[in-house]
C-alpha cells in the first residue's frame, strides 16, 4: 500500500507538466494550462435563465454581482454591507481592495441599475451581519466559496451549460464589456487586472468578431 507521500509524488507525475531544462515538475504551467478564464462565456438567455432557476433573493444576489461587476466569487464572498449599503439603500458603487505582488489596487465598480433592483430585493431579507453573505456554519462569519460555487453549480447544471463555472460571471462580464467596443484600459479598472495581457487571457474571441473587424475595412 502507498504511502500519503508516494501518492501526493505520483499524482504530481502524473498531472504535472514536467520542466526538462529544470529537471522538475512545474506547477505554475499546470496552473496556466488550467486558466480559470477558459470557463464558459453566458449568453444573455443564459443569464436570464440562470435568474429565473435561482430561488432566493441571496442566491440571485451573488449571481447579480458576478455578471455586473465582474467580481471574483472569493471578493463578493468577502464583501461587508457597509461596502454596498449605507442607512438610506443601495451605494452607488462597490470599492474593492485587490492585493497585488507590488502594490495595493482599489477598484471602484458602478452599481448598475439592474445590479441595484437585485440587492434591494436581497436588503429586504438580509440577516443583521457585518457581512453581505452572512453564514453560521462558517469560520469567517460569511457564506464560504465552496458554498457559493455549489449553489450556483446546481443552477449551470440544471440548465445544462456545460463548462459554465462561477468563474462564467467575470468572464462573461470582462467579455462583453471588449466586445461592446470599451477600451481595455477602462474594462482593466474594473476587472483590476494587473495589466493588460493577464486581461487579454479572460477574453473570448468570437469568430463573428474577426468577420467584422475585416469587414470594416474600406481601403
């Protein structure tokens, strides 16, 4: 029988890209091999779709602020009230604290009005918490990523949109925001990328895009 480490060695062989030049295993290829931002960009039916399935008001809340915001499921997991509500309702945008290798970025994200009818529904039966996503059962106070992630799987799995992930929301939003002709500068404020190219990995590309985009030329 194999020990805990024999297994956790030839898992790594396995699963692990191997670097020759370095004679190692090298988990930041996996890492990259494995992007997040592969995950599955929603339609807009889907999105209405995945609204209509969710059953509570806090459900549709984590749902309204991954699509609108573009937020990570671990930062809207994260998020305080006092980050989207003040005494009289909704704020009009979410500052977000991103801490980067270097520095510190904060991100002010717009609460779109759509996003805003979502939480003042959440508002009226949200529990008195520090956090957005209270929990009891969790070490943090607030409704873990787990969590978040199995409630919404459920939903992408009910609808049969294969390949859809929490990750869909921000992907789906940085996507949309591209292919509507705003500048990459102003999506990377929003997205809080550290720089373009890391932004550029989220982006799907459309083949109708590329149609277009020689379309339009005229010489």
């Amino acid at each position: 029988m194999q020990s805990t480490s024999e297994s956790d060695t030839l898992a790594t062989k396995i699963f692990l890209p191997y670097d020759g030049r370095n004679h190692r295993y090298d988990r930041n290829r996996l890492a990259k091999r494995y992007m997040p931002g592969q995950a599955k960009v929603l339609s807009p039916q889907d999105i209405q779709s995945i609204f209509k399935l969710l059953d509570s008001s806090r459900d549709r809340a984590i749902f309204a602020l991954g699509v609108y915001t573009g937020m990570r499921i671990s930062e809207i997991m994260s998020l305080r009230q006092d980050q989207v509500f003040t005494a009289s309702g909704v704020k009009y945008q979410i500052t977000v604290c991103r801490l980067k290798k270097k520095n510190t970025v904060y991100s002010d994200i717009p609460i779109t009005p759509k996003l805003r009818q979502v939480l003042t529904s959440y508002a009226r039966e949200m529990l008195e918490s520090e956090w957005l996503f209270p929990s009891s059962e969790s070490v943090t106070g607030h409704l873990s990523r787990k969590r978040a992630h199995m409630i919404l799987a459920g939903a992408f799995k009910k609808l049969r949109l294969d390949g859809a992930k929490t990750h869909s929301m921000r992907r789906t939003l940085l996507t949309t925001l591209s292919r509507a002709g705003v500048p990459l500068r102003t999506v990377q404020e929003i997205s809080g990328h550290s720089n373009l190219s890391e932004l550029q990995a989220y982006l799907e590309v459309d083949p109708e895009d590329k149609h277009k985009a020689l379309q339009s030329v005229r010489y």
